[in-house]
C-alpha cells in the first residue's frame, strides 16, 4: 500500500517537500492557514522564487496527486503520515523560537484525526520540542486514536530547494519506535537506494543536529568575518587567507566568505534559539559562543553601512547609492533578516538617496522596506550612483562589466559586501572598489553628470 502524506505548512520548506514528495510517486496533500498561499499552490504555482518548483507543482497540481487545502481535517481524515513544516520564527520577546505555530497545527490535526497516523516534525525546534510534541498529540487526539511522533529535520538550501529535497547529503531519521523508521526508510526509499547515508537517532539527537549544523555554519563564517578585522589592521587579503583556510579539507572553503554576514529566514533565528534553549539547559559554553558569533555577523553589517558613509565623505544626506540586491542570498527571493535589506534601511536612515535593484525579492522587500525606493533594472540602479554597494551575489552583478557600470554611475566608487567582484578588473576600469577584510584599492574618483533613473 502507496503511503498517503499531509505536509502542514506550505511555505519555503513545506511547500518544496510537498512537490517533491509528489515526484516520488506518493499522493500529498498540502494544508496551510493561508488561504492565497494554498490558492497559488493549487493553480501550480509557487508563491515564492525557487528554481524548478513551478515546474513539479504544475505538473503533480494537474494529475491530481499533489492538492493543498486550508483545512486540515481533510489531511486528518486521509493521511497516514502528516509532515510538520510550519514557521518557527524568532519570538517577539527574545532570543528563542515562537513554537506557536507547531502548538495551533498539531492541536488542530490532533482534534480532526480519524485514524491512527505518524506526525513527522520538519521544523527547525528547540531540543525537547518532540517529546512535547508527543504528549500533544495524545491530549487533544480522540480516545483510541494512537499517534507517534518522529524528527526528520530538513538540510535544503534556498535557491536549491528542489535539487535539495530529491538528493539530500544525508538524512536524519529521529526515532521511538520501528514503525517510524520503517515509514521514513519507505519515504526516503529512492535517495537511501542512490547511497545517502542514514542517521538513525533518538528524538533529541535530530531535533538538536538541524539547530547545530545552522549553527556551525554560522561559526565558519562570522569566524572569517572576524579575521577581517585583524587583516584590514594588518593589510592582509582575507579572500587569500579563506582560499588557504579552505585548502585544508578539514577546514573546507565553503561559507568562508567574508562580507556583509548571513541573514535569512534561518541562521540567525536558528542560532538564537539554540543560544537560548541552551542557556535554559544551563549550557553556559554553547550560549556565550553563539552569543559572539551573532554579535560579529551584525557587526559586518555595522561595518558596511560605515565604509559607506566614509566612502561618500562622511555625509550620506542626499547621495545616490545603488544597493545592487535585497534577498538574502541569490536565487532567492527570500528577504527575512536580510543583511542587504538591512544596511540599504539605514543609509537611507542617514539621509541617503537608496536606489535598490533586486532580480526577484523587490516585491517582498517593498513589502518589509517600503520606505527605500526599487528600481527595475540594474542600469537604473546604477544611473547617477554616487556609491554602488554590492551586497547580494547574483551572477548578473558577480559578471557586470566594470566599463559599463562606469559609463552610468555619477562616481566610481563600488563596496563589495560580498568580496566577488574581481578587484583587478573594477580597478583598471578606473573604480575604486573597497571589499571587506581586503586591501586599499584606491583610484581618484571620476565623475559624470546626472540624468534621471527609472523608478519601480
Ligand atoms: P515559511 O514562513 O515560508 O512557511 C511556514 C508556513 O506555515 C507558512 O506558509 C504559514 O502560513 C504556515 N502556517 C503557519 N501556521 C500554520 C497552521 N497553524 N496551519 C497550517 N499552516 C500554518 O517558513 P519556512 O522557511 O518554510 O520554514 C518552515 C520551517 O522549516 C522553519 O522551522 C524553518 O526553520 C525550517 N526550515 C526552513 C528551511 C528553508 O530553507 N526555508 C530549511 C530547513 C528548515
């Protein structure tokens, strides 16, 4: 018998578990609290950029194996397996997570069901939440319905949500009893058949590698972050310094990028509620290391929105900058805790003209950041620039051609928060480019008359 699964919760994650589940052969049926999330969903379109997602929706959406509904009976009454995927933001007061959402679907898929199920957790949680979870369940459950729980945390990258979710590095599967390991083996059957490796743990163990490995990945890179500082003081080259690092395959290059920090709709949310979880356990040393590694990540935006106002004289009031991105990577449309977004607020707080061009996050940065004004086009963005911040690494801003971007800015002077864009190639086109943790590149500014930018 062909497993029949609910996913609760459709967004980002959710939603990309549902249509992947669908490629695998299993009939899905996705529920969200959001009505026009769900309508997009069943016109088999995806609310948000992710590459290759519109076309797995359109195709299962159209068979009829994967369908979305904003009421959860439906998936109580025909679901033998129910993945949980709903937010997990950091609370309003505080470090740690708002578990609200987890409490609202679990107690409304608990009063609906009518049949014995497994419920998966998904979500990013504290350690602890499972168990809680657990008891939940059995609370709100009718008499004689029995439910189990199990931790299947998600490692997928936004951008390569898809690629992600099909062929996992590895797989997770928190467990109490054989019947849930048999489940997830049976889920997971085509990626374990292509040699992923399984980790079977207890409930703790999964909840608790999800918010470690977020964790650890933010170390790496507020660690070279932090060797910015002592390279800028010593006119060292942290890019060279990383590319040393990264050769060492205990070290390894990646998320070895010094710049402007992470942000999204995880890391720092994640290693916020893991500081916190840990402080309430009592785990004094996890809480004051992730402590400084927070504070150096929103320290690198601190230190961009600085150079900027030195790089314009001291006085941003009235001066054009182009923020070339506003997700908080690329391929993304995703705008959450944004380090782009964020320094583009506050020099337009500083009184600067901020002209921000994003390939696909405009609309939800609109949405987040309407004070700042949007443009369509990278050349509009760059039109009459007094400054050009380079802060999300899109290939079309990564492969811009210097000469170009210098025959429509007003002055050739280009940050680049993300230490991508060639320093050799920006210099001899006449910029001055000054990356971060990277030598003085530095080049008499030239300037142009101004002309009126395109706004969106
Ligand atoms: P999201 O905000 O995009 O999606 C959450 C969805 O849950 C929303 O569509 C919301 O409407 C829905 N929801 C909220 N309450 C609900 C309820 N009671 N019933 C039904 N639906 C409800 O968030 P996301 O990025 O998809 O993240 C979800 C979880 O997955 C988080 O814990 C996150 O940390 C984790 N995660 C995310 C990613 C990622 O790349 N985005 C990767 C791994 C893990």
């Amino acid at each position: 018998m062909t497993l029949k699964i609910s996913v609760i919760g459709t967004g980002y994650l959710g939603a990309t578990h549902a249509a992947c589940l669908a490629e695998l052969g299993f009939e899905v049926i996705g529920v969200d609290s959001d009505g026009g999330k769900v309508a997009h969903l069943n016109a088999g379109v995806a609310p948000f950029a992710e590459p290759g997602l519109d076309d797995l929706l359109n195709r299962h959406v159209s068979t009829g194996r994967l369908r979305f509904t904003t009421d959860v009976s439906e998936a109580a009454a025909s679901s033998d397996v129910h993945f949980l995927c709903v937010g997990t933001p950091q609370a309003g007061s505080g470090l740690s997570a708002d578990l609200s959402a987890v409490w609202t679907c679990t107690r409304e898929l608990a009063r609906h069901l009518t049949r014995d199920c497994l419920v998966i957790g998904k979500s990013t949680v504290p350690v602890g939440t499972a168990e809680r979870l657990g008891s939940e369940l059995a609370r709100f459950a009718p008499t004689g319905i029995r439910t189990s729980v199990a931790w299947n945390p998600e490692f997928l990258r936004e951008g390569h949500g898809v690629h992600d979710t099909l062929h996992p590095d590895r797989l997770v599967f928190g467990v109490a009893t054989p019947d849930a390991e048999l489940a997830l083996r049976t889920i997971y059957e085509q990626a374990i058949a292509d040699g992923v490796p399984v980790h079977v743990t207890d409930l703790a163990t999964a909840e608790l590698a999800k918010s470690a490995a977020n964790a650890f990945l933010a170390t790496k890179i507020s660690f070279i972050n932090a060797m910015t500082d002592i390279s800028e003081r010593a006119d060292a080259d942290v890019v060279a310094l990383a590319d040393i690092l990264g050769d060492d395959p205990r070290i390894g290059r990646r998320f070895l990028d010094a710049g402007v920090g992470f942000g999204g709709g995880c890391l720092p949310k994640d290693l916020r509620a893991l500081s916190a979880r840990a402080s309430e356990l009592g785990a004094r040393s996890v809480t004051g290391l992730l402590r400084e590694v927070d504070a150096i990540n929103l320290r690198a935006r601190t230190k961009v929105a600085e150079l900027a106002r030195e790089l314009t004289g001291g006085d941003l009031a009235g001066r054009r900058v182009a923020v070339l991105g506003a997700a908080f990577k690329p391929l993304s449309d995703d705008v959450r805790d944004s380090p782009a977004l964020d320094v583009a607020r506050r020099l337009h707080a500083q009184g600067a003209d901020v002209r921000v061009f994003d390939p696909e996050a405009a609309l939800n940065a609109r949405a987040v950041a309407p004070e700042l004004t949007y443009v369509a086009s990278l050349e509009s963005a760059l039109r009459d620039a007094d400054l050009v911040l380079h802060l999300t690494e899109w290939p079309q801003f990564v492969e811009m051609d210097p000469h170009w971007a210098a025959s429509l800015v007003r002055r050739r002077v280009v940050v680049d928060g993300r230490n991508r864009l060639d320093p050799e190639r920006w210099t001899m086109a006449g910029w001055t480019i000054q990356g971060i943790g990277r030598p003085k590149r530095q080049q008499p500014v030239a300037t142009r008359t101004a002309d009126a930018a395109a706004v969106i």
